[in-house]
C-alpha cells in the first residue's frame, strides 16, 4: 500500500502526547480514580534511572513480562489495567500505520495473550469504556515517562486499540457487535464534546468500520467498493490516507445511518 500522503493530523501527536472498586474520594468535577486492587506494578520504568540504562528494545520489553506465577492469578480487569499500564504501550501510536505497531507489542508481551483468552473479556472491556468519563482528565493510563497519567484522549484511544483487534471482536455474537458499535458511537460523541481531535479518533473510526463490516452493514460494504483504502484504513488504523479522501468522515456517516 502506497503512503500518499502523511496527514496533518500527525502534527498533533506531540501535543496528544504531551476486582474494580470505585475510589469513594471524587474532586471538584465529580471525576473518579479507578482503582484495582491486583494491578501489576512494573520494576522498571520509563523516567527511572534503571530504564536509561536499558540498551535495547529486547531488554525494555523483557522488563514488561508480568511473571506467570502472577499472571494466571489475576483477575481480567486487573490485566487489562496493568497492560494499559505497560510502560512501552504507546508505542504503537509511533507506527505510521497503529496496528503495525500494537502487534510488535502483542508480540513482545506475554500478558495479550492471557487477556485475549479470558472469556470474560467482553463485560470487562464494555465496564471499562463505561468507566472512562472524556470531560475527566488527568485520571486513566497510559501512563506519562514522568509517572503521571495521559489526557482522557489519548486513555481511550489505547483503549480503542485493544477493543479493535480481530481476535476479540470474531468472539462477539451479532447482537454483541451491535451493542459495542452504539457503545463506541456515543463515545465518540462525547469526546468530540470536549475537544478530542481526529487522531485520538482515528481508532475509534477503524472499529466503527470494522464492526459495520462484521455486521455486513450495505451501505458500508458499498462504501468499501467505491473507496478500497477503507479496507485497508479498518485493519491497519493508518495515521495517512489519499487526499481526496476523508475515511473518518465516510465512516461515521455510515454509522450515523446504521443508528437511526
């Protein structure tokens, strides 16, 4: 696939960048902490003195490994929360095309594998996107080289990520689909409301499309005839696209059509 064009929208990247219980304890905005109690915590991280003297991809990653014995213990909200803690998560957002750089990760970390197992998996990942209220900031991972963590955008466009892959999304039934695709809808919505731009969407959209691709939604199919980087734009989540061609704004209208 020809790049041809590297969209303006990765002018921004450097600004995107810059058992669960309740934390009772809300601030000013009424925005609430999650808190798990069987989170993994990482030995070494990005900001330490230990991780500058890290030499390699090979020994960063192997830091990140959640050891076995630690593993099949914890519970499916617990993982998904330590791996949206993975000190090397937002990689991927560094790739030209996302789920190029989401794969190196799945590759390298031992704990996808174990959390895309998990049967339970559905119900956590619908509890989190319910969680993640877009006007809180400051409060979800990913987390920030400094320890702290990212703004709400950049914490549901790593969400978006793990909610995207094929593995997960096969396991679904229609009316499972159905119920993600109005899920991700309305919290598009919601973020565009507080200002999130088209790059934190842009995984979003993919899954959008995905789903309506799943569902065998016509319109869409005939979307992805007269336009084939659609197909491509779905799998790869590409931070580029044609020039005259505007997939996040094809994609969303079809969902808008499919919601009424």
């Amino acid at each position: 696939m020809k790049k041809k064009q590297i969209l303006p929208l990765l002018l921004v990247i450097a600004i995107s960048l810059l058992g669960a219980c309740e934390n009772p304890d809300r601030d000013e905005t009424g925005c609430l902490p999650l808190i798990f109690n069987n989170t993994y915590s990482y030995p070494i991280t990005p900001g330490s003195a230990a991780w500058a003297e890290l030499k390699s991809r090979d020994e960063m990653m192997a830091v990140q490994q959640i050891p076995e014995n630690k593993l099949n213990g914890m519970d499916t909200g617990s993982l998904l929360e330590s791996l949206l803690r993975l000190p090397s998560l937002l990689d991927f957002a560094l790739s030209d095309e996302f789920q190029d750089g989401f794969d190196n990760l799945y590759e390298a970390i031992n704990s996808f594998d174990e959390l895309y197992s998990r049967e339970d998996l559905n119900s956590v990942f619908l509890h989190r996107l319910d969680l993640i209220r877009p006007e809180c900031q400051n409060i979800y991972p990913p987390m920030t080289a400094e320890g702290t963590f990212q703004n709400t955008d950049i914490s549901l466009q790593a969400l978006d990520m793990f909610l995207i892959q094929g593995i997960y999304l096969v396991t679904l039934n229609e009316s499972q689909q159905i119920n993600l695709l109005k899920k991700v809808y309305h919290s598009i919505h919601a973020r565009r409301a507080q200002g999130f731009n088209d790059f934190s969407l842009l995984p979003a959209h993919a899954l959008l499309g995905k789903l309506m691709i799943l569902l065998e939604y016509e319109p869409f199919l005939t979307s992805l005839q007269e336009y084939p980087f659609l197909v491509f734009f779905c799998d790869r989540v590409p931070v580029y696209r044609p020039n005259d061609l505007n997939p996040i704004k094809i994609i969303y209208e079809n969902a808008e059509r499919l919601m009424d």
